[in-house]
C-alpha cells in the first residue's frame, strides 16, 4: 500500500535532503513522497495561529496535507485547524530540538503521533559558542570593524586593551547538556579550568571533565561565562545586574543558548562600565534584533544573527533523524523520539 508522505522543508532543510533521507531509511518502501518549500529563513518564523517560531500558513499546510499520513519538517504549523482539516494524519516529525511549531495537546487529542530530533545541532552550537567565545575574550569584534572602516588601532597592544587567553583561564557554563558538555570537553583540552552549574547533573556526570559548582561560585570565580541553559520559568533573566556584578571585573560573557536567560540592558551598561571587557551572542530577546537597538552600537560585542545551529551537517542530520522515526513507525517499531507516546498506547 502507497504511503503519502509530505517533506515540508524550507532553504535551510531541504525538501530533497528530507525526500533523500526517507527513501534511505525506508528502501523498498512504497512512498508517494510530495514536497513543499517553506519561505524561512528568507521570512522570519513567528507565530502561527496556535504554535510559535512557525513558517509558511495553515491554508498551504492543509492543502499540501491531504491525503497524507506522514508529514516530516521543520517549520510547518501543525495547528488545532490543521489537525482538524487533515484526519489522515498520524506522524508529525519535526526536525527540531523540541518541536516547538506543534501543538502537542491538539496533536494528542486528535491521535497524531509527534517526534523531534534532539542533539540535532549540538556540535555546530558548540563550536560557535568556541569561535564566539574566542572572539570576545580577544576584541575580535571591534578590531574587524576598525579594520574593515581602514583603521588600523595600534593601541590594541597597550595592555589595558589586551585580550587574555584560553589557557589557565577559569570557565564557568551554566549548563551541561549535550552543547555545554562538548564545549567544557574543548576548553580543557585548551588548558582552561572549567566549572559548571547545572541543578540536573550530579557530580559523577562531569568528573574529569569540570568541577560541578553553585552558580554563586561560578559567577565569582570565572573569568569567562558561557550560558547553555534551557529557557524556563526559573531560568527566565537568569543573569543580571547583580550576576554580571558577582564576575570578575573585565570578564567575558557568552550566550548561544536563548536570549531570555540574560539582561541585555545589564549586559550594555557591564560593557561601558569595564565590568564586562566582551561578549559574544548568537540569541536576543527580540530577533531579528530592531535597528537602533543599544547592544548593536555597544563596544566590545561580537555579535552573530541566530546562526549557531546553521551547518550543512546539521541540516543532513535533522532530515535524517526524522526520516529514521518514519522508517521505525512503518515498521511497527518504537519511536525514539516522541514527544507524545500516549497516542501510541505506550
């Protein structure tokens, strides 16, 4: 029997990197694979009816949808209209971290089996964090642009200017997953003492590899700081005025992970004051960031738009990740991923 299935890609995970990805996992299999390029990240994600960071429209969704049993994407809103208007529907899988453009209750309520693909970016995060980190712990940032403008700052060598190394530098990250981790692993072996604080890591998880601390102690202690926290009700403004006032004085701050852990304006006032001699940030509270805003104009900033996550790897991992959940669910096999295993009487 002919499966319908929909690859709603987008310019960034292709509809024939999701097509490809379906037919390796699934050889022999009978698929009527349709496609669909979605407009991100050409037009930003927003929200859509019900779920957030979407691209593309209900209306293109159901019409592409129908007839289909299986949609693989990353963008596409699967919504309370879309689950009404598409009852063929059983397998949503989301080439995300968490698949934050579905609605799960909906998706559950009308028996739609929803996966996501986790870690999918995790080495490109890490190493942006890296280039980032090392960027902002050297000027990187204001040297280019003077450079670029055909200034060339001799003062950057008065000691005062002097960026400082890696090596025999303490490290704080605020997080431990699977980012955080490969970060702490990079750092060591560039000879820096790192710390770590993370609440849901137990001692035994970083040994060797950091010193598990109180989030007080890494604060106090290191001279660079890089955030790799999830966004929660208790890690919203985790970082602020008194956090960024407990470092070092001339500390470097960093942060891949999401712009609501950190205070911005905190951060701005930190870098004109001295208390903070650089940061890097992929994440803003509001992207893409307004025009004008104060932290575009902020010396001492290295600045990156949301791009951490954005390599071809990851892109060929996220459409085989999901393509894996189909090949496991059309045979009759446990997903490894779903966010709502209920629907699957498990």
């Amino acid at each position: 029997m002919t499966t319908t299935v929909l690859a709603a890609g987008d310019h960034f995970v292709l509809p024939r990197l999701l097509t490809g990805e379906l037919r390796a996992a699934v050889p022999g299999a009978d698929l009527d694979v349709r496609e669909l390029t979605l407009p991100w990240p050409h037009v930003p994600f927003g929200p859509v009816a019900d779920v957030d960071e979407a691209s593309g429209t209900e209306e293109e969704l159901i019409e592409a949808l129908r007839g289909a049993r299986i949609c693989v994407t990353q963008m596409a809103p699967l919504t309370e209209r879309v689950l009404a208007a598409c009852p063929g529907l059983e397998l949503y899988c989301v080439s995300r971290g968490g698949p934050v453009n579905a609605d799960l209750a909906a998706a559950t309520r009308h028996g739609v089996a929803v996966c996501n693909a986790p870690g999918r970016n995790a080495v490109a995060t890490a190493e942006h964090t890296l280039a980032l980190l090392l960027a902002a712990a050297r000027g990187v940032g204001d040297v280019h642009t003077d450079l670029k403008r055909g200034i060339w700052r001799g003062d950057y060598y008065d000691y005062d200017n002097c960026g400082i190394e890696i090596n025999g530098s303490v490290v704080g990250l605020v997080g431990f997953g699977a980012i955080g981790s490969r970060v702490a692993r990079v750092l060591g072996a560039m000879g820096a003492r790192v710390l770590v604080h993370d609440p849901y890591v137990r001692e035994e998880a970083v040994g060797g590899v950091a010193e598990l601390v109180s989030l007080d102690e890494l604060l106090s202690r290191s001279r660079i700081v890089s955030l790799h926290a999830r966004v929660t009700e208790e890690t919203k403004g985790m970082i602020g005025r008194a956090e960024i006032a407990a470092m070092p004085r001339g500390s470097v701050l960093v942060n891949c992970a999401r712009g609501a852990l950190l205070d911005y304006e905190a951060v701005c006032d930190a870098l004109d004051a001295g208390q903070l001699a650089g940061a890097g940030f992929d994440v803003f509270p509001t992207e893409p960031v307004p025009a004008g805003a104060r932290l575009l104009s902020t010396p001492g900033v290295v600045l990156t738009p949301h791009i951490a996550g954005a390599s071809q790897e990851v892109a060929r991992k996220a459409a085989r990740i999901v393509a894996g959940e189909v090949g496991r669910f059309l045979r009759g096999e446990p997903l490894a991923h779903c966010a709502n295993p209920e629907v699957l009487g498990s």
